[in-house]
C-alpha cells in the first residue's frame, strides 16, 4: 500500500510539472487533445498502460 501511495503521490509531482513550468503548452496541449476522437483518445491511454507496464516489468 505505501507503494502504491508513493507511486500516486510521484505521479501528481509528475503531471503538476507542465502547468506550472508552462500553462501556455499544457493549455494548448488540452485544447489539442478536445479535438481527438475517442478512438484516439482510447490509443493514447493504451498506449500510455502498455508503458508503463512495460517499465513497471522492466524495472521491478
């Protein structure tokens, strides 16, 4: 569980970086991403699993 905890807390380290380096990006990149399809959008999360994964097996 603490694990867990600290994998979720690295992640929010993680995604809080480019709003607060660069909101003009991470705004752009947004307003981006509301104009995929959901298949698209579908591709990018799996795609975003199979890494992570892959790096989770890859590592442990």
């Amino acid at each position: 569980m603490t694990n867990l905890l600290l994998a979720f807390a690295l992640m929010l380290v993680i995604e809080g970086l480019l709003p607060f380096a660069a909101p003009r990006i991470w705004r752009e990149t947004f307003r981006r991403a509301l104009e995929l399809t959901d298949g698209q959008l579908r591709f990018v999360g799996l795609s975003s699993i199979v890494i992570g994964l892959t790096l989770l097996l890859l590592f442990r």
